[in-house]
C-alpha cells in the first residue's frame, strides 16, 4: 500500500517549528516515536498545510513555535488552516544539556514537536487583533519619547561642552524643557559655526517633539473614544495617570485572563525569585522575567501613589525602615497592581486609604 494512503483520522499530528525569517525548520512528532525533520520557505502556510494533508490525511494538525519577530501573524496564519497553534516563550522550553552544546535549528524544532506532545508547554497569551493594535501604537509612542530623550541629552551635553551655563532663573524650566528654556536656548550667543550646530540639535528636537505630540494625541483620543471607562477606573487608583492608564489598558488587554493578584504581579514583573532548598528558604530579588514597560509605570506611579494615599505611604515607611527605598517602592508597586486587578476586575473605583 502507498504511503499517501495511509488514514490518520483521529490521530494527533505535533509541529515544532523554529521560525527565521529565510526558512523554517519543521520537525513532526507523532505517538511511537515516529519523528520527520525538513526545511521549508519561510511564512510559507500554504505549502505546510499541504504537506500536512498529503502526508497526514485527516489527522488533528498541532503546532508550535517560540515568540520572536514573526509575532502573532503566523498564530493567526496556521489557527486560519485548521492547525491548532500556541506560542512559547523560548526560556520554558525544556531543554537538556546535550541540546545545548549541539544546538540546531532541527534540534531546536525537534524539542519543540517533543514537548507539544507531552503537553508540558504553557502557551502564551495571544491577543486580538485590536489589542495588538492599540499596543502598537502604544509601543510607538515609547519609542518617541526615547528618542525626542536622546534629542534632549545631546543638546544638554552640547552645553556642557561647550561651558554653557544655564541661567538660574531657567535651572527649572530646563528640567521640564518649558518654552522659556527652549527660548533661551534659541538665542544663546557663540561662535557661528557652534551656533549652527546648536540651530540644527534644535530642529532635531523639535521634530521629534511634534512627532510625539501627534502620536500621543492620537493615542489618548482612540483610548477616550473605545476604552473610556476603563481610564475612569485606573485613573482612581492613586499615582495612575491618564498616560500610566493608557500603558496599563494598551499591555494588558484582557484583565479577565489572570486568575488572581499573583500571576498578574508576576507578568508585570514584581514577583521575587525564590530559592529553597531543604529546611533553607532564600527569597531573591525581583525577577528578570516582566513586562518591562508595565513594571516601569507601576513603579514610577508608586513613588506618586505614596504621597497620596495614606494606607501605602504607612505601608512604605514600613518598609523603608529595614530596606533601602527602591526595595520598598517594588513592595508598593506590588500593592498598586493589586488595586489596579481588583478596580479592573470588579468595575468599581478604587477608595483613597483602604487596603
């Protein structure tokens, strides 16, 4: 009998795929130990899905494959064939030493079809398409503001350079780079060739500057117009302003999906590491895997929320008094992503001083 004949009805096909941007590589594991490797064009569904029928007629198609550039299109590509597809994070992958010093493309498919198959993956959470949208543009933002910062730091070490003092009446404005700073510096006097280059740093930062004012207005009127009662809700939790909501709604998504204050601390990132051993129990510092972004805004806003709510300013001094102050802020950080799930989860606005 010719192999394309075979039947593999209610039968489970597993696809460990390792994405690059000119190939994958595809390993298919099925029950008894039965395992096919081969190299394919990349993005290529089409051409997986037909190698999948003809060779794997009527069988239950599951795959798999690590987070990376490719993002969540190829998710929404396979899910679209009828392959039920999750995504990892790389490090969750079980990995043994020997695949470490003898590592591959088809070892690293390979251990990816293995694990699908014994159901030892946590996939991760995959948003909608407007979810990836908003965090977009989000995220674009983010980047401006990094970059309209680089603008600043250059034109401030140019100054520096050059003895530039900032006249102590603008020492403030200069912080805040207010119009009266940018005024100043417009007519600061020096030779005309530095004067030229302070002239063109300027237009730098004012395009940069514009850019970020349109991106963030766009932002905030999507936000009022499709999330605003969301804004209502966070914005009532103390220290989380209209932009810190923005990066809570626009990361996040659903709320309904962490089960409890743990898991959601713990994918912002302010959950300790821990280290038992025997009767020796060692708690470490915070962990490296977060949301770098939302553990940024959560603790940029506790240094707000402890100056105005009374039940977290006690709860930091607390703190404060056996450890440093940014140990004690991540402690606080903690408490405001509590309050922040529960005014979510609940719908009701969150009261000043409770606990």
């Amino acid at each position: 009998m010719q192999r394309n004949n075979f039947n593999f009805r209610n039968q489970n096909v597993y696809i460990g795929i390792d994405v690059h941007k000119q190939n994958w590589q595809v390993s298919i594991s099925m029950t008894g130990g039965y395992e096919e490797n081969y190299r394919m064009s990349s993005g290529n569904i089409n051409e997986l899905v037909t190698h999948l029928r003809n060779k794997y007629p009527g069988g239950n198609y599951y795959s798999v494959y690590e987070s990376g550039f490719s993002g969540y299109s190829t998710h929404r590509a396979l899910e679209s064939q009828g392959i039920k597809n999750i995504i990892v994070n790389a490090a969750d992958v079980p990995t043994m030493q020997k695949e470490k010093v003898n590592k591959t493309d088809a070892v690293d498919s390979s251990k990816l079809s293995k694990a699908l198959m014994k159901g030892i993956l946590t996939p991760l959470y995959v948003p909608t398409e407007e979810e990836e949208s908003l965090r977009e543009l989000y995220r674009l933002r983010e980047d401006r503001v990094k970059k309209l910062g680089r603008e600043k730091s250059q034109i401030k070490h140019f100054l520096h350079r050059n003895g530039i003092s900032v006249p102590r009446e603008l020492e403030k404005a200069s912080v805040y780079w207010s119009k009266a700073f940018v005024t100043w510096l417009e007519n600061v006097e020096t030779t005309l060739l530095k004067r030229k280059t302070l002239d063109l740093m300027l237009e730098e930062y004012k395009w940069h500057r514009q850019r970020l004012l349109s991106v963030t207005m766009e932002l905030r009127k999507i936000m009022k117009t499709e999330h605003g009662s969301e804004l209502e809700l966070l914005t009532s939790v103390p220290g989380v302003g209209m932009i810190t909501a923005i990066a809570i709604v626009s990361e996040v998504g659903n709320f309904s999906r962490f089960n409890n204050e743990r898991v959601f601390a713990s994918y912002i990132g302010l959950s300790p590491t821990c280290h038992n051993s025997g009767e020796k129990e060692s708690p470490g510092e915070i962990t490296f895997r977060c949301n770098r972004r939302l553990r940024k805004a959560f603790i940029e806003s506790s240094w707000v929320a402890i100056r105005r709510d009374n039940a977290l300013s006690a709860c930091f001094l607390k703190h404060r008094a056996r450890m440093n102050s940014c140990d004690a802020i991540v402690r606080i950080a903690r408490k405001l992503s509590c309050r922040v799930l529960s005014v979510m989860k609940t719908g009701a606005f969150y009261v000043t001083g409770t606990n």
